[in-house]
C-alpha cells in the first residue's frame, strides 16, 4: 500500500457559490451531493474545506471502466481497494464520498466522488463503484478515458453519509434523485433499506431522456428485492415516451400522495433548484424537516 499526504485545497477554494458542487465545473468536479437548501449550506462548505484541507492518498488500481449510459456522458468507474483496509473498514453507510487524482498530474483538481456500490460490497468484494460524469478539461473526463490496471489516488471516505436512522420507521418514504445524484441512492437501495418493505418506497429518478439515464438495468432488481416503486422522469423525453415528463419536483407535485405527513420520510440528491423544490413541498405538507435526508 502506498500513501501520501498532502494540502489540497485552501479553505477559499472550498467557498463557491451555492451550485458549485452540484453543478460541475472545469477546475474541481464533484459528484452526487446533496446539499441541504437551507441557510446553513455555507457552514457545511467551511466543513468540507476542513476536512479537505488535508488527505491522505491511497493508489488503487482501475477495474473497470464503462460507459454506463447510451450517450456516453456518464461511466461506471470500479476500483480495486481489496488492500486497503482502512478504505474497506470506512465505507459504512450509504452515501458516503471520497475525493480522487490522477498520479503525476499535479495541476489537476481532484474529483469529489459519492460512492454508488453498497458498503457490504468493500467488505466482500474489495471494491468500490462510482458512477462518474465526463466534465471537459476535469480529472472526471481523465479518469473516464483510462483503462483498466491503471492506477488513480484515493482519500479516506468522509462524509456521514445518509441519517437513515430518521426515517426507519416511515411508512411511506419518497427518494429524488438527478443526473448522477442517482448514485447515492443506488447506494441507499443496495443496503437493504427496505428488505423487509415495511415502508412504502418511491424514487423519482430525472434526466433528460433515456439516453442519459443510468442504472435501467437495475430497475427490476430494485424493485422486486426493496419494493422500490421507480418513477422515471424525462424533461425531454422522446416522442414515444408515455411516462412522466418535466422536472421531478413538478412530476411529485403531480402525483404525490402524503396521507400521513408525521411517518412520511424522503431522501434528495440531486440538482439544488429540485432539492429546494421538493423540501418546500414536503414540509408544506406536514413532513418534517428531520425526515428529509441529505447526504451533507
């Protein structure tokens, strides 16, 4: 095992405007956080920048990588972390980030990445899976282009990762998700949230059409092995597409049904206009702000 340590980022590098780790940009990209649409979201960046200021880094070799969409702007990126025990050991909940680089590229930003696979597979298979958006000119648009055995550098895992304790004994549980904020809640699913299907669980996944959603082929499993009702929803859907349409925050307030507002639970990751959305409308209709599950 081989590690480094180094300074990364000062803390005003980690001060950027609201959307700046939803909504990619070219020096850092970050992948699938859900930041809370309220006004403390600037005392979680100074959080962040204090965790980050500092990291340890691991080389782990590539094992997979893969387009994991038809257009081709999301991969699925799997690492193998089988000798890093201290990666295996940390990766307890879902939700859950790490940061990434690139070996020998020192002018590169490295990428914030929400680990997708479920942390029982770190401790069975050695492995970690990320679900990657290409960015031009980031370490995310490197890293999809590299090839198996190649070697990348990992942080610690950081992050609490989903408060799912609040919402375990919901009856009815509603999940959100954009884009690559998909891959957390994949995380969430493949935990076994719901093995028991005790609540009533609903996911509203967006994107913009069927060529840019990932993960259709778990769909099925999802939803026989958790009871996940999945709700896609296309903003611009092709022609013959007979489902929802539109942003999710307009889908839900569509269809939702909030019978119980006090066992009413909801998970959000996601595109941060659709976060405010979907907590206004929850806490309108009663729920409360403790049940609605942030993975920052």
């Amino acid at each position: 095992m081989t590690t480094t340590t180094s300074t990364i980022f000062s803390t005003a590098a980690l001060s950027p405007p609201t959307s700046f780790l939803i909504h990619h940009t070219r020096t850092v990209t970050s992948l699938s956080f859900c930041f809370r649409p309220h006004r403390n979201r600037r005392r979680g960046f100074s959080s962040l920048a204090a965790v980050a200021s500092t990291a340890t880094w691991t080389r782990a070799p590539l094992t997979l990588i893969h387009p994991a969409t038809v257009d081709g702007s999301l991969f699925h990126i799997s690492i193998d972390i089988s000798d890093q025990t201290d990666l295996v050991t940390a990766h307890t909940l879902a939700g859950q980030y790490l940061q990434l680089r690139l070996p020998g590229v020192p002018d590169a930003k490295p990428a914030f990445l929400a680990i997708a696979s479920p942390p029982s597979l770190a401790k069975e298979k050695g492995e970690f899976e990320f679900l990657v958006k290409t960015v031009p000119e980031s370490t995310a648009e490197v890293l999809c282009q590299m090839g198996k055995g190649e070697i990348v550098e990992l942080s610690a895992v950081m992050g609490k990762g989903f408060p799912v304790e609040r919402i375990k004994d919901a009856d009815d549980v509603f999940m959100f998700a954009t884009g690559s904020g998909i891959s957390p809640i994949r995380s969430l699913i493949e935990s076994d949230i719901n093995a028991d299907e005790s609540s009533n669980v609903t996911l509203y996944y967006g994107a913009r059409n069927l060529d840019r959603m990932a993960y259709q082929d778990r769909f099925q499993h999802w939803e026989s092995s958790s009871g996940v009702k999945i709700v896609p929803v296309l903003s611009q859907p092709e022609k013959s597409w007979e489902g929802e349409t539109g942003y999710v925050q307009a889908a839900f307030a569509r269809i939702k049904q909030i019978l119980k507002p006090s066992s009413t639970g909801a998970v959000l990751c996601g595109h941060n206009k659709m976060a405010e959305d979907v907590t206004s409308a929850l806490v309108s209709d009663g729920v409360l702000s403790d049940k609605i599950l942030m993975n920052f």
